[in-house]
C-alpha cells in the first residue's frame, strides 16, 4: 500500500478549554497551548488535533460555531492562532483544526438570515418544514442527540427547523450547492493559514435524506467528500480524519482508500459502541467485553485493507480510557501503558487524548450543578423528570459522561494543578496531587516515558505500521494476543487485560522492545494483572 508520513506519526488531541489557562481567566487559551507545545514536542507527537477554538456561543463547547473565520475571544485571537501555528511548525508540529460541517450555531449570520424570512437568500441554507394540520413537526422526528426533538420551531416564520443536536444547532442544508460552496471557500482559507488539515465532526450525517429518513452514511455522502476532496483537500495535501459512528470495514474503505478521493482515515467506534445499552445507549453502560472486543478488532484490522483508521481509547465524548477498558485503582499504571502498548502496535494512526498519557480518570462531582456538558445535563433532567432514580442517573453520568475526558489537564500538584491561576470553568479531578505531569517527568517508568518511547517506535519499526495482524486465543478471556508480520519480520503482542495474573504458552523465543513490569526473558509463563508486552520476534 502506499506510504504515508502521517500513518506512523502520532496526532494528540488537545481540548482548549482544559488544557492550558495564560491569562488567569480559569479557561485554556491558545497561548497556554503555545506555552506546552515543548511539552509536546518533548512527547515525540507529530500532529496536533485542536478541538474548535472559533467564535461560538458556546453551547457544546465550540461545536455550535457563529463564525467558522473568527476566534473565540476566550480562547485568543486570530493572531494568537497564527502563532501557535507558527510555534507549532518550528518544533515539526503539524495543527489539524476540527471542523462542524453538519450544523452551525443558531447565532451564525447565515442562519439568522434564514430564520428573518421565507424569502431570504440563505433560507435553504437550513433545513425547513411546515406543520402539519395539528401545528405539529413533521413524521419523521427522531430524537436528537442531545435530547427531545430534532425539530424546532420558529415562530417568525412559522415553521420548523432541523438539528441533530440541541436546538442551538440547526443542521446545515448540504443540498444546496451554495453551502458547500461557503464551506469549501472556509476549509481553503484556512488550509492557506497554515495548517495541515481537518478532523470533520460528524461527517457521515452530511450526506443524509431526510425526506427518505436516513441521516448517517446518507446518499450524498461519497459524492459530497469527493467535491471537498477536489476542491480542497487534495489540492492542498491536507490531512482529514472524519468522525464516523455509523462506519463498518465497508463504509470505511469507501471513505478512505486513497484512490476513490475522500478521507485520509477515520475515527469508528465500534469499541465505544459495544459498551453501550440496547435502548438507554452510554447511560447504561455494559462492562468491558474481552472476547467482543476482540472479535471486531480482528475484523477491522483485516478487512481496512488499503483504507486507513484512527487509533483510539478515548477524546473530549468519552470516558477516560484508563478508567474504562484498564483498571483506575491499584492497576492504573500498568493498565495504562497496557493500552498504550496495544493502541501503538496496531494498523492505524495512534490518537492521544490529553492526560491520557499520564493515566488520567475519571471524576465523580457531588452534585449535578458541578457538570457543564449540555449533553450531560439534558440527559439529567430529562430522566428526573421520567422518574429515574438520583442515583441510577448518576452511575450513568460518573461511567460515560463528557465531563470526565473535560476536567483541566493535570500538570503539577500545586494550586488548580497548574491549570490556571483562577477558579477553573469545571472542576478539577481532586486526584491531581498523585496524577500529574510535574510527576510523571520525575519518574523514569511513567506511563509519560510509556508513551514517548511507543511514539518513537512507531516511527522506527514499520512491522507495527504495516504488518498483516494475526489474532491468536479469540476466545481466551483475559489475554489479547496478536502478530504483525510485515516481510520477515515480526512482532507479538502479548497482555492480560485483567486483574488477575493469567498463563500463556509460546512455542518461539523474541525479545522485548516494550513491557510493563520490567524486562521478560520468556515469552511463555505467567502475565502479571494488566502485564504487556511488546516482543520482536525476529527474521
Ligand atoms: C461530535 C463532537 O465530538 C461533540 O463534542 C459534539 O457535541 C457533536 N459532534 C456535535 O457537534
């Protein structure tokens, strides 16, 4: 397959608003990320992931957007953004921005104009439906994301408007040719500031027909990223990695072998999904399924064939990984690195989100006025007014609310752990003291070094890049062990993921490159509780 910088490199993925305050203002800014970008390079990553730093409302953070060529002003300005991309570039770092194709803010011009009037040149900008004979929305009228309907409407004009998310959020008509036309004119303005591409938020709702009921992975999909591609993407060389829920094997190589013009890879998330409830979804979430897990693993390491994926744990939507598929108590270092090891030694570009690398956990607040996350509190509110118990909710909200991946990011165990020199916009994880950067620098083991030698690795050892995967013990229930075989050489990957120590029996000798608990001698005998390791098995 054909080689590409970025499928060895490592992106990280940095949440403004808990990463770094500059200004004392108790919210991250674009100069405090500029003050961590030696931090980073320090880390070995190549890519930076920005989560929307654009003039918003902010009613989910920046994903509801009021002006896609402006910057926030809590988070800096245009020059600001300008130098980080500058500083970035100086240490070989690369800045993909995310971009909200889907929807825009209620408070963007385009929709303000919309709403003003039937007649308005931007009305089919947003999607509008009449009632019907009782006044009401119309069939179709699933629930959104954020709850209740996904229409609204607007008493100006008498009629309802469409949002997959809160009402905030009205959904984009990518019918109309004069919004990808905007839009395309957006991504080459700001691919000509300099930066290397895009994460797109959502990206399989834009192709949807709604009159024919489909929103993900919808008709107009493939031939929508195909014009960006041409009139963007390829042009510039950008790099693109779509957010996919609905993606399988499939419609992931549809959307990115490199000869059909769409993506350079995709975020799926069928490991996140697999935790999910039938009907209440993250709310009430199932446990961790080994054998599960490893089944669909399999099934996307050997059917992605030219296409290419995102490898990740966690990001500002889920949990923290660590407090999900490892072991947040006694076994929270080696579990993290455990990850680590696994997420690195795939096919597929690694994604760390920030903290991840010094094992961060989740957070339980005491009370509901202590979380922030729109998503979050509709959730709360509407099941309490269902009749769902307190405490059934907040099981629900400590296991897979938003809020815990968005708590500061844990620098040092002084005051607001150096986050800020004020009150933080959301509290902090009151672990910090114990779990922090300041920490893990002074320890020569940390799950920090973990990570910084896996990143240089995967620069150095293509057999991890691209080598075919072999799963070895589907069945077993506590191991995950697998081969990457690229040409005559090989490696096998060998953890417990489990609590308990576990027996594993290899016919062949390798020698460790990476491990958890010191350094292996065999391959065969007893794994430790959350033992991995990393073996190169030679030509
Ligand atoms: C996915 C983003 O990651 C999430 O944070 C956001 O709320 C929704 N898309 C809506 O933009």
């Amino acid at each position: 397959m054909s080689q590409q910088w970025w499928h060895s490199a490592t992106v990280y993925q940095i949440y403004p608003r808990s990463f770094q305050d500059s200004n004392g203002d108790g919210m991250g800014d674009i100069p405090g990320i500029i003050s961590r970008l030696d931090y980073l390079c320090k880390l070995g990553i190549s890519i930076i992931w920005l989560c929307p730093v654009y003039a918003s409302p902010m009613a989910d953070n920046g994903y509801d957007i009021s002006d896609y060529c402006a910057i926030a002003p809590e988070f800096g300005s245009m020059e600001d953004m300008q130098a980080l991309i500058k500083a970035a570039k100086a240490r070989g770092i690369h800045i993909i921005m995310d971009l909200v194709l889907n929807h825009t803010s209620d408070q963007h011009e385009w929709f303000q104009q919309s709403r003003s009037s039937k007649q308005n040149p931007y009305r089919d900008f947003y999607i509008w439906r009449q009632p019907d004979e009782q006044g009401q929305p119309p069939q179709f009228n699933p629930t959104s994301y954020f709850g209740g309907s996904m229409w609204t409407l607007d008493e100006q004009t008498g009629e309802y408007y469409f949002h997959q998310f809160a009402s905030a959020q009205p959904d984009l008509n990518w019918r109309h040719p004069d919004v990808q036309q905007a839009m395309h004119k957006i991504i080459n303005w700001w691919l000509q500031q300099g930066i290397a591409g895009f994460r797109l938020d959502v990206v399989d709702l834009i192709g949807k027909d709604i009159d024919a009921g489909i929103l993900a992975n919808g008709p107009h999909l493939h031939k929508l990223l195909q014009n960006m591609n041409q009139q963007c993407f390829a042009p510039q060389q950008a790099i693109t990695v779509g957010e996919v829920w609905s993606a399988t094997p499939e419609t992931a190589k549809l959307m990115t072998r490199p000869e059909r013009g769409e993506l350079s890879m995709l975020f799926q998330f069928e490991h996140i999904l697999q935790l999910h409830h039938p009907e209440h979804g993250k709310w009430r979430a199932r446990p961790f399924n080994l054998i599960a897990f490893k089944q669909q693993l399999e099934r996307w390491q050997q059917q992605i064939g030219n296409g290419w994926i995102a490898q990740f744990w966690g990001n500002h939507d889920l949990p923290r990984a660590v407090s999900t598929f490892g072991h947040e108590g006694d076994y929270r270092e080696p579990s993290a690195k455990a990850l680590a090891m696994i997420q690195f030694a795939l096919k597929g570009t690694p994604y760390i989100y920030q903290g991840e690398e010094i094992g961060m956990t989740n957070v339980q607040f005491e009370h509901i006025d202590d979380y922030r996350d729109i998503e979050t509190l509709n959730h709360y509110h509407e099941k309490r007014s269902q009749g769902w118990a307190e405490e059934d909710i907040m099981t629900g909200i400590f296991r897979h609310g938003r809020d815990n991946a968005r708590t500061p990011m844990q620098w040092s165990a002084s005051a607001h752990a150096g986050f800020s020199k004020a009150e933080p916009w959301i509290g902090l994880n009151d672990n910090f003291q114990q779990i922090n950067v300041g920490q893990a620098l002074v320890e020569p083991d940390s799950i920090l070094y973990c990570y910084q030698q896996l990143i240089a690795l995967r620069k150095t050892w293509p057999v991890l890049v691209y080598g075919e995967f072999f799963m070895l013990l589907p069945d077993d229930p506590q191991l995950l062990v697998f081969k990457r075989h690229l040409a005559e050489e090989a490696a096998l990957v060998v953890v417990n993921l489990s609590a308990e120590p576990a027996a594993f029996s290899y016919n062949g000798h390798g020698e460790q490159v990476v491990g958890n608990y010191g350094n292996r001698q065999q391959i065969s005998g007893h794994y430790q509780p959350y033992e991995a390791v990393i073996f190169d098995l030679g030509d």
